[in-house]
C-alpha cells in the first residue's frame, strides 16, 4: 500500500493542449482522495455499464451531454449547455460546449475538441450491433424504441440512426418516438456518456478517453488490492465561481476490497478518507468507540446516516417451469421471514425492510407507496405453504432442488443463508447456494443461468421509472437464448407495461407517479422479485473533506473536492447557516 501512496506523493505531469489551461489555482488544491470500493468495474466501456462500481469511476472520467447535480440530483448542464424540448416533446436540440476537449492519447495527440459529431458516434456506436456482443445497456436501456431510428439501426435495417441530426458542430437534434418526460435525466446515466471515436475504433477503449474531470492513469496492484488511480486533468474547461480551474484534486485512488471488515480497517489506519457503510457487526462499536471524534467542536469525523434510493431483493428465473406458477412465487415471498434478516444479519442497517414494491416507500413525494404495500409480502409461513400446496408440491413434495446465486463479498453470503434455511424450514424446499464473483453473477442472470439470482437497484435517476425499468416487457429479448440487458427475471405482463407507457410519457409528475404506482402494485401482485429491505447507508468521512455531497444514489461527484482542516471558529459559525 505504502508504495503507490509514495508514487503518487510526486508532482504530476501537467497535460499540454491547445484548449484553456493553466488557469488560477485554487488556494486548497492538491492532494489524493483515497476510498474502496467493493468490486472492480465489469467493463470500462461506458454504454455497457449496469453496475455502480464500474459508474463509480466512468463518472469522474467521462462526461455526457446532461449530469445530475450531485446535492438536489437533478439535472443539469455538462457537454451541453442548454436544451430545448418541442411543444409535443418528442424533438430535444442541445447546443454543446466549444471548449471541451478529449484527453490526451497518442490516436488524437495532444488535444482534439468535442463536437457534435462524437454525441452521433457514441449514441450509435451503443445502438450498434456486434456479433457475439450482449445488446448495450445503452441501447436496452435508453434508445431502444424511444430513440427514433434505434431499433432499425440495431436491426441493421438502416445506415444510420434517423432521429439524430446534426445541425453543427455544436448543435444536434434527437427526435423521440414519444414523448419520454425522463429522457434527460436517463442522459445523466453513465451509459450515455461520450467516447472518443479515434480510440474506441483503434481497438483501446479501456484507455478510457473522455472529456472529464480526472483522467484515467493506470490499474495497479499492492498489498492483494487493486487500486485504480485517476489523475487530475489539468486541460479541464471547469471552472468555480472564483474563476479557479477544476478540479482541485491531483488524483483519485479507488481501492478494490470486497471484505467489509478490511475496509473499515483500511479508514481506521488512514488508508482510505471515507468509509460507505459499516460492517453490520461493528456498527454499534465504531459509534460509541470514537464518539469522541464525532462530537468534538471541530469534528474529526462526519456521520451520514440516511436511506438511498437503493432496493435490494432476489428475482426468480421465470423461464424456469417452477416460477411460471404465480402460486410458487407467492409461496416464496411469504415463506421469507424478512424481519429477521434485517435485524440479525444487517444489525437494523435498513431503512425498512421490503414488504412494499420495488420502488422505495416515500423515497418521491406524492408516490402512493401505500397503494403498493397492499400487494406486498410479509412472513406467513401458513399461507405460503397453502399456496405451494396448490400448486401441486404439499410439503415441497416433488419440487426440485434450486440454486440461488449470489456474489461473494459483504454480507451477501450470510443473507442467502438465512434465506436458504427458512424457505427449507417454511417449504420444505432445498436452497443450493451458489456464491461467485460480481461479473460472473452478472452474466449468469442476464443469461439466465439460474434458478434465483440475489440482485440490488440503485436508482440512476430521481425517478420511480428507473427502478421499474426492470420489469419492463420492451426490454426482453424475443429469443430466449438471446441475454436480457435491463429485464433480468424475464418478466412480461401487457398491464404493467402500459401503466409503466404512462408514466413515462405524462408530463405531470402527479399523473406519473399515478401510472408508475400502479405499474408498481401489478409487479407484486405477479411477484416476479422477493422484496428483501430497502438500503440505507452509514457513511463515515474525515470532516476535512468539503465539497463531498454523499447522495440518496450514491452518485460521487469529485471535482469540487478539497481537503481544509475546521477551525473550531469557522465549523461553530457553519452550523449556524
């Protein structure tokens, strides 16, 4: 560990190009931020991301037209500057930058300016079709059927994607289908982040080439660990109201470790500046041993304690025979006891557990929350095990053994445990489980190659729409053999799609979340998914950290980061704001 931190302890290179650089420095600039993460990326191809840890760094390295504002988590400016929507909604004109240019790469030189041209290339290089490729989450996603002209080109029925038009250099047109009232925040999501055409077309898009922030260094290894290092990009067009350049940070390192326990001991020794979530077993210990550094004028140490747009569950296969029966999934939601498993293996880290639908309770103002948890499952072992026993399998009777994959790492093991022995105890059925690494887990379920999956869904936009995208039919593929992308149970029922349609395309967000609720209650009542606990997070950071907004998404934001110690004058007049 002590080796890259010396490394990274040297003066950086500054990036030449032609763009505007070497601007006013801000007083507080430098410094490396360091933090784990509990997985490395899947991929490092931006349209493809449908992971928070492979976001968790595309995020500070490419850029898309729209961003999200990482403290109210609506959207905002990036590589556009401003947008205009059409009376009837369906064409969007977006006027770009002029002064955002690619990072540095021996197949563009020293510098090569954004454009137009690079929002065409990367929208259909996402909607293109590759042979032995899975369809893009871009394209599952966002463009398919939304776009006009995606589904041809990704058909191959056409040269081009028509609903694009370039005007110039710095204008483009995209023409919708329909009105979608969530399209430019789904233009936020990692996925629609811009390439470089030159270097993805050279074969080395892993270079990650974009036009952000922080530019990607390097993958190192130390210690066991896997650090990914970003460095400050000193040609950034980013600028503070002082006029200072951005970002103030010199680099990033992102450490890979899976162990929670190693994690909280990496912030305990310094290793790392900011912990997302405490081991459940040493919660109570961290809190009251260090209540000291909390409480203190100034504070050593923040506490963030609060929900997030996050849900996680499990979703049956439904190609398999078994879960074709409504009966047998409803058998499996009633037989998890989920209380116990909030308290006796996440030590109460939940916000609630999840006895409602896929969408957090009271996580949007005005969602009818109430409506869905009519549909939901609480612990009845006795009507589950009616339900199986009308589907044919008294007492699990001739209901074949089941694999539930899960990946390694947190405290997913111990949950498919609990799990496993009460659906043995309640069912009498055998739960097999099947723990593996996140990309391999991935795979598996977009293939459906499994009986029961363990899953989670961060919302990508501040939307009951991104959490029910993932029971949306349009999103299935037609063959079987072929992977589903966003739609990984393979759940289809007309009602619910058409509830989700009008959602997407009301423009009042009351008559949205009328539809998007509906759609939610449909979704229980067929119980494709097992509804385990909504998230929350206990988030713990060094108080010299400022600038570091920690979201309901988990969406990180660097380039306002700086480090500056508290004095006990200016942190006493802070809390008076």
């Amino acid at each position: 560990m002590k080796n890259y931190l010396l490394l990274l302890t040297i003066t950086l290179g500054i990036l030449t190009s032609c763009s505007e650089s070497g601007g006013k420095q801000f007083e507080h600039a430098g410094g490396t931020f360091r933090f784990a993460i509990a997985h490395e990326p899947t991929t490092l191809e931006a349209r493809k991301v449908n992971d928070v840890y492979s976001a968790s760094v595309l995020n500070q390295v490419l850029e898309g037209l729209i961003s999200l504002n990482p403290k109210t988590l609506e959207a905002q400016p990036s590589l556009a500057k401003e947008w205009t929507i059409s009376e009837d909604g369906k064409k969007i004109t977006f006027l770009l930058r002029d002064d955002a240019y690619f990072h540095s790469h021996k197949e563009i030189g020293d510098s090569r300016k954004f454009t137009a041209k690079d929002v065409k290339y990367s929208i259909e290089l996402a909607c293109r079709k590759k042979m032995g490729e899975d369809p893009s989450s871009a394209y599952s996603g966002i463009y398919k059927n939304v776009l006009v002209g995606a589904k041809e080109f990704y058909e191959e029925d056409a040269e081009e994607i028509t609903g694009i038009e370039i005007k110039n250099d710095f204008e483009i047109t995209l023409e919708l289908v329909e009105r979608d009232v969530n399209f430019i925040n789904k233009l936020a999501q990692t996925t629609a982040f811009i390439v470089n055409k030159e270097v993805v077309e050279a074969g080395l898009e892993s270079d990650l080439i974009g036009t952000g922030p922080f530019v990607f260094d390097k993958y190192t290894e130390n210690e066991g660990n896997v650090n990914i290092i970003l460095k400050k990009n000193s040609n950034y067009y980013g600028r503070d109201e002082a006029g200072n350049q951005l970002p103030y940070l010199d680099s990033i390192v992102l450490i890979v470790e899976s162990r929670s326990l190693r994690q909280l001991e990496m912030f305990e020794n310094g290793e790392t500046m900011m912990i997302d979530g405490l081991p459940p077993s040493r919660i109570t210990s961290m809190l009251e041993g260090r209540i000291d550094d909390f409480n203190s004028s100034p504070p050593k140490l923040i506490l963030k304690r609060k929900p997030l747009l996050a849900t996680q569950y499990y979703h049956f296969n439904l190609l398999k025979e078994e879960f074709k029966d409504i009966r047998v999934r409803k058998a499996f939601n009633y037989a998890v006891n989920r209380n116990e498993i909030v308290q006796n293996i996440l030590n109460n880290q939940a916000h609630s557990i999840g006895d409602a639908g896929i969408v957090p309770p009271a996580a949007f103002d005005g969602y009818n929350s109430k409506k869905v948890k009519e549909a939901g499952y609480t612990y009845n072992p006795i009507k589950a095990r009616e339900l199986l026993a009308k589907a044919g399998y008294p007492n699990g009777e001739g209901f074949p053994s089941i694999n539930l994959k899960f990946n390694l790492g947190t405290i997913h093991s111990a949950v498919a445990d609990e799990f496993a022995k009460q659906i043995k105890k309640t069912l009498n059925i055998n739960v097999n489980l099947d723990g593996m690494p996140f990309e391999d887990k991935l795979n598996d379920q977009m293939n459906a190659n499994g009986d029961i999956f363990r899953t989670s869904w961060y919302a990508d936009y501040y939307s009951p729409e991104s959490f029910l995208i993932n029971a949306y039919g349009a999103t299935v593929p037609e063959k079987e053999s072929e992977p589903s992308t966003m739609n990984h149970a393979r759940y289809v029922n007309s009602e619910f799609d058409k509830a989700f349609q009008k959602g997407q395309s009301s423009t009042d967000v009351i008559e949205q979340y009328k539809h998007f609720s509906e759609a939610d209650k449909i979704l229980m009542e067929d119980a494709p998914f097992i509804i385990l606990w909504y998230e929350e997070t206990i988030k713990i950071a060094l108080s010299k950290i400022r600038n570091l907004e920690l979201n309901e998404m988990n969406y990180y934001s660097f380039k306002n980061v700086y480090f500056k110690e508290w004095t006990k004058e200016e942190y006493d007049a802070s809390l008076k704001k």
